[in-house]
C-alpha cells in the first residue's frame, strides 16, 4: 500500500515540476515549487508511518516550516522586485 501512495505522490510531484517548468508566470512557478514541498512532507508522514519511526512526523513538519516560510519570503521578494520595476505615476 505505501508504494501505491508514494507512486501516486511522485506522480503529482512530477506533474508540479512540469507546471513549474510550464508556468507562464512566476507565481504559477512559485505555486508549483510549493506544491512539490508539501508533497515531499506527505511522503515523509507517510515513510515515517509506514516504518513506524515517529521522529519523521516531526521532520516532515519542521519542513512544512521551512516551505512555508520559503515561500512567503520568495513571495515577498518578487512583490517588491516588481514594484520596483513599476514607473511611478
């Protein structure tokens, strides 16, 4: 059962990177990059619960952290790169 579950985590991982690579924008990328974070923290709940090692539960969710955070600084970042791009009016 957990390598039908990792297959299909892959596989919606796989699709996230071809959307990233695709994007037209950069916050379809950006979206793209964080949806493969929260896949890998799936893969790890699911490792570590397959494997009964509870430590990976807390590992997936310190990463959870980190794609988030990440997320929102890169975010932030492009906001204010492209506002100052912008001619004032």
């Amino acid at each position: 059962m957990f390598l039908a579950a990792a297959a299909a985590i892959i596989a919606a991982m796989l699709l996230a990177l071809a959307r990233a690579y695709a994007g037209p924008t950069v916050y379809d990328r950006i979206l793209a990059v964080n949806h493969i974070g929260t896949q890998t923290v799936l893969l790890i709940a699911a490792m570590g619960f397959i494997t009964g090692r509870p430590d990976f539960l807390d590992i997936s969710l310190l990463y959870a952290l980190i794609n988030f955070i990440a997320t929102i600084a890169v975010l932030r970042y492009v906001k204010r790169d492209r506002a100052k791009a912008e001619p004032d009016s």
